[in-house]
C-alpha cells in the first residue's frame, strides 16, 4: 500500500486528498497542509516509486498503467474507510484525479486541479518522444530537469524546479522508465477527458505563465459544466509553490461552496 499520512480535524467530516505529479512527493504540499487541516480532514500519499512510498512498491508486480496507479489511491481510501473526498492534484496528479473521478465518481466530491495537464501539445510531445528515445542511455535526472526547465523555464519558476529535481533525486533510474512509459497511453486517455465532461464541481487553478498547458484548460472550461478556472498573474506550472495564499485561499472556499 502507499505511504500515506493523515491529519484529522476534531469535527469536519469532509475529507481533502491530495495527490502529487510525477518526480514529487507528499512533502509539496507542506505549503497547503497548515491552511487545509484547520477546516478539513487531510489524506496525503507518496504514489509508488516516489517519497517513502518507494521501497515499499519497488518490486511491484503490477504493470505500471494510469489505471493501476489510480488504484493504488483507491486502495488507501478503502484501507482508511474514506466514501468520499474532495480532491486536489497538481500536473501529472490531475491526470490521476480525473481518471478516478471516471473509474470512481461517488468517492469525488469535488476536483481542484493545479498545473492541470488535459493536452500534450506539439512541443510537450517532441519532449516525450525525445525522452523515450534516451530514457535508458541518459540519467534520468538529467532529462527530468530538461523536462522541468522547459515546462518552467523563468527567473520566478526557479523554487519550483529546484523542490521537483531534489524530490526526483530519490527516485531509481528504473523507477523513472517505469513512470516515462506511461507516457504512451496519455495521449488517448487525454483526449478522452477533453472530450467528455464528467460534471463533478472542478476548480482549475493555473498560472498565467504555464504557456504548455493554460490555453487548453481555457478552451476547455467553455464547455465543460460545473467547472471554473482561475488564473494566477505571474506564475507558473505549480502554483500550490509559488503562490501558496492564493492558491490555498481559492481553493478551499471552492470546496466550502460543495
């Protein structure tokens, strides 16, 4: 089972999961966890091969697919008697959130979804193709902090890259393959969330500056019901990192209004 960490509040029933992106850990959110465990019980996991989750499903059997992995999340709910949370991811975690809501809608009150990933445009996908070419031959650390510097490449992204590559040094060179090869399910899996709207209350928070991943999301809040989307001046891909305030602030008066 995942390494997972609970902060119980003395009378709030609503449950507040949150669900890291790939390289990370738990420890992201330490920016969040003062803020969200004065109103709401709080779950925070380490996904398999990552923080302390890593030794314990190292030698994991099963094949590593985003259907598995979101398992892996159901699994904890289940193991903690958790009916239903309110939900809150940040880039690749969005992904994993948007496919449980699908496997799992009456366990999702309601989604929050920071550096939403929902379309790996022309560049992002040159970036996993050339990853997949060298992902045996070349350090995997030195292709995720390409990976990070072109997702957040300005003066003011720099925290962010510096906590995601410290978090990824912890990661095994294999574990990292194990991680990558999802990338070749993503695209489908991708467009089909683009294409259907699930209607489950959603809060995108996005920075002006994530250029990779913002204009879809925009697109896509047009369309889509029950979804909102704010965007924070002067920020990048993680917002829950750079700007902590607002992200915290909006977020959790959005889930007051579930």
């Amino acid at each position: 089972m995942l390494h997972h960490t609970t902060y119980l509040h003395p009378t709030s029933t609503y449950w507040v999961t949150f669900v890291h992106g790939a390289g990370g850990s738990s420890t992201i959110w330490f920016k969040q966890l003062r803020s969200f465990s004065t109103h709401f019980n709080v779950l925070v996991l380490d996904l398999r091969g990552h923080g302390n989750s890593k030794t314990n499903m190292l030698d994991n059997p099963k094949k590593y697919t985003f259907d598995s992995v979101t398992q892996d999340i159901i699994e904890v709910l289940e193991h903690l008697k958790i009916k239903k949370s309110h939900f809150i991811g940040i880039s690749l975690g969005t992904i994993l959130i948007r496919n449980l809501a699908e496997k799992h809608p009456t366990k999702v009150a309601s989604m929050i979804m920071g550096g939403a990933i929902m379309k790996m445009n022309f560049r992002s996908q040159v970036l996993m193709k050339l990853g997949s070419w060298f992902k045996s031959l070349m350090p995997y650390m030195f292709l995720y902090k390409l990976f990070a510097f072109i997702i957040m490449p300005r003066k003011n992204h720099k925290h962010s890259r510096m906590l995601f590559a410290r978090e990824a040094k912890k990661l095994y060179q294999k574990e990292f393959i194990k991680w990558f090869r999802l990338t070749a399910e993503i695209n489908p899996l991708l467009r089909f969330f683009r294409a259907k709207d699930i209607k489950i209350p959603t809060l995108y928070i996005m920075g002006e500056q994530d250029y990779l991943f913002l204009p879809v999301i925009e697109k896509m809040v047009k369309i889509h019901q029950k979804t909102k989307l704010l965007i924070v001046p002067k920020c990048g891909h993680v917002v829950n990192i750079e700007s902590p305030n607002i992200f915290n602030d909006t977020a959790i008066k959005f889930i007051k209004e579930q």
